[in-house]
C-alpha cells in the first residue's frame, strides 16, 4: 500500500469516529438540557442506533455489495447525513428532533461496514495492516471529546445553561460534508456480489450462524452477549449527562479517557488470551463493569473525583476482554464456513436487540429515578447496571465451560 493510498484511509477512519464520537457521547447532555427530554426519550434517540444496526446488514447487503462501489456510497451517505445533522443542529424539541436522528442513524451505521470494505480491498495482509488505519478512527473520537470541552468548552456549566451543546451537531455535520465529498477521491471499490445473484434474508442477517446455538457453550455466551448490553446501554445514555450533572469539569474531555484505554487494552488482548484462557479473560471484563458502575455509584466531582477517572478509564477492559474476545471467540467456533454468518448475527443480537433492549430498560429506571427538580438519584441508577453486569458474570461463571481458544491477531 503506497503512502497516498495509507493517508486517505487514515484519514477516512479519523473523520469516520471523529463525525460519531462528536455528537454521540454529549448527546443524552443535549437532550436534557437543550430539548428537556425525558429519561425515557432519551432512550428512544439512543436506540436509533439499534435501529441503524438492524437495517444497516440490508444497506450493505441487498445495495451496496451488488450494485454501486462502496466510495461512492459512502460519500452519499454522508453528504445527507450532514443535512440531517444541521436539521438536528437547528432543532428545537424533541418532536422534530426524533425523525432526523432516527433518519441519521440509518444512514451512519452502514458506513461502519463501508469504510472497512474499502481500507480491506486495498490491503494484501489485513491482519497485519489493518490496525494501523483502524487506530486512527479511535484518535478522531478522542480528538472529537478533546474540542468538545477543552476547545470550544460546550460542555462547562455556564455553556450547557446557554445551550451550546447544539453546536456539536454543527460540528459533526461539517466533519460528514467533508467525508462526503473526500469519500468519491478513495480508492475505486466495486461491487463484490454479481447483482444477478439471488441473495436470500438469512444471508444478510447472518441466520445461517443460529446453527452454532446448538452448541451449549456458544449458546451461554451468545445469551450473555445480549444481556451485557443493558450495562453497555446505561453507559451510552447516562455517563455523559451524570458527569455534567454532578459537576465534574470537562466531562466529555475526560471521557476519552476510556477510548485511550480501549487503544491500549487491546494491546494486552493476545496476553491475557495465552495466560488465562477466553473464560477468565471474558468474566474479567464482565466484573469489570460492575467495578466501573459502583465506582460511578460512590465517586463524586469533587475528592472522590479519581473514582470517576478510574470508572471510565475501565472502558478497555469493559468493552476489549469482553465484545473483542467475543469476536475472537466466535470466529474461531464458526469456521471458515460460517465466519461472516456468525459476526453479523453477532452484531445483530448485540448492537441491535441487545443495546434496544438496553437503552429502553435503561430509560426507565433513570425516568422512575429522576427527582422532581430534574436532578437524578444517580447512586442509585448506577447500582442496576452493577447488579446486572454482576448476574451475567455469575451466570457465565457457573454454566460456560471452560475451551481452549486459539488468540488470532
């Protein structure tokens, strides 16, 4: 790959993460405090990312894979994606902001596919180059949080009473219009699929893979998988506004702390893999977000603010040993046969059922939990995502039996 062909995917990958990491992780703030949403329509503006990730198979699937190259739709995609973002920049309820999310995420989740398509049709060894592209989307998340608080300062107090947390929309919007134009000087990627080719339902769904559920141990994680999203869910929709809530300064800064941390635990996968196995290495990262939610429990802004920072720098371990071991684990129960059926099925039941059953559970505790004057019993919101981390991590202890499985970098 020559260093041209290097630089446009990296710079696809940054733009890519920078575009949802700059909107997506103030947007529960945003809600609250700019449209005066309820905990419970929070949760319906969330879960347009599950949305997104259940259409998103027939987008790639039925369109992209069989009649148009994969720049170009990318460059689509975003190029609405950014009107729709400037309609949400300027919207002022929560009625007419609903659509536009909702329209938004449909059209995002797709270009997370679309923009690994590309980076691996330009590459002879993906193992050992594409996580040297990849790494730069993580930077642009990083980079998004950074200007967020320590740039623009949109999420201090004084800014979120005068509602500037809209202008990350703005932001967003202006990153995607120049993805959406920068995504037709990519490098050309056809269609792979021939479009006279038949393609059936439980291709794009990956339903192919529910005969791996006929295995027991493939079955408890695949449950389990599921049921990890409700504490993932609590910390999309809640982290960001509890922080600004309780007061801790540049919240949406100090959040990035766990995308570092995502950066750097990954590194410590294959070890972890090769010194205790997939099982210890799994309930890790699920007693991990129990630690993380009592932490968020107990800790406050002010001399127990450490807490706070320890919490959300656990986000490696959260999501690498459990989600990245996930994958690991089911590529390697799949088989050549059914690797791309079982991922997608994966993604499926996770990023789609899960994370929607998620986000409404999640609604409605922190709707039944919110306080007259608008203020939350934080302490204890925090204790159900613990409490369910730690039963799914009891529960896969006590039924998964322990297998070898061979770490693949």
């Amino acid at each position: 790959m020559n260093i041209k062909t290097k630089f446009q995917l990296s710079f696809m990958m940054f733009l890519e993460f920078f575009i949802w990491g700059g909107w997506f992780v103030t947007l529960g703030t945003f809600l609250g405090n700019n449209l005066e949403a309820t905990a419970g329509q929070s949760s319906m503006a969330f879960s347009t990312q599950s949305w997104g990730a259940i259409i998103a198979p027939f987008i790639i699937g039925l369109i992209a894979d069989r009649y148009f190259n994969a720049e170009r739709i990318l460059g689509v995609l975003h190029l609405v994606g950014a009107f729709l973002m400037y309609q949400m920049y300027q919207s002022t309820d929560f009625v007419a902001f609903y659509p536009y999310v909702l329209g938004y995420m449909i059209l995002y989740m797709p270009t997370l596919a679309l923009v690994n398509s590309i980076s691996f049709n330009q590459m002879k060894d993906p193992a050992k180059e594409f996580s040297n592209i990849r790494v730069f989307g993580t930077i642009g998340w990083i980079i998004a949080g950074l200007v967020i608080s320590y740039l623009f300062v949109w999420d201090s107090p004084e800014a979120l009473e005068a509602g500037m947390l809209k202008n990350t929309f703005l932001m967003a919007g202006i990153a995607s219009a120049i993805l959406g134009v920068f995504s037709f000087t990519l490098p050309k990627t056809p269609p792979k699929v021939d479009k006279s080719e038949k393609v059936a339902i439980s291709d794009v769904l990956g339903l192919d893979a529910l005969k791996l559920l006929k295995d027991k141990n493939f079955l408890v994680f695949f449950i389990s998988s599921v049921l990890i999203c409700i504490p993932l869910a609590f910390y999309y929709q809640n982290a960001n506004p509890f922080l600004a809530e309780i007061g801790l300064p540049n919240p949406t800064g100090k959040m990035a702390i766990g995308q570092v941390s995502e950066a750097l635990f990954i590194l410590a996968l294959p070890f972890f893999f090769t010194k205790f196995g997939f099982k210890k290495t799994i309930l890790v990262g699920m007693l991990a977000w129990t630690v993380r939610y009592i932490l968020f429990a107990y800790g406050n802004a002010d001399e127990l603010s450490f807490m706070l920072i320890i919490g959300i720098a656990l986000h490696g371990i959260c999501y690498d040993f459990f989600f990245v071991s996930g994958q690991i684990y089911t590529d390697t129960k799949a088989g050549e046969k059914y690797k791309s059926a079982a991922q997608g099925l994966i993604t499926l039941a996770t990023y789609g059922v899960g994370m929607l059953i998620g986000f409404w559970i999640a609604g409605q505790i922190t709707d039944s939990l919110t306080m007259d004057d608008g203020a939350h019993a934080w302490e204890t919101i925090w204790m159900y995502p613990a409490g369910f981390a730690a039963v799914v991590f009891v529960l896969f202890a006590l039924i998964f039996k322990n297998e070898k499985v061979e770490y693949k970098s």
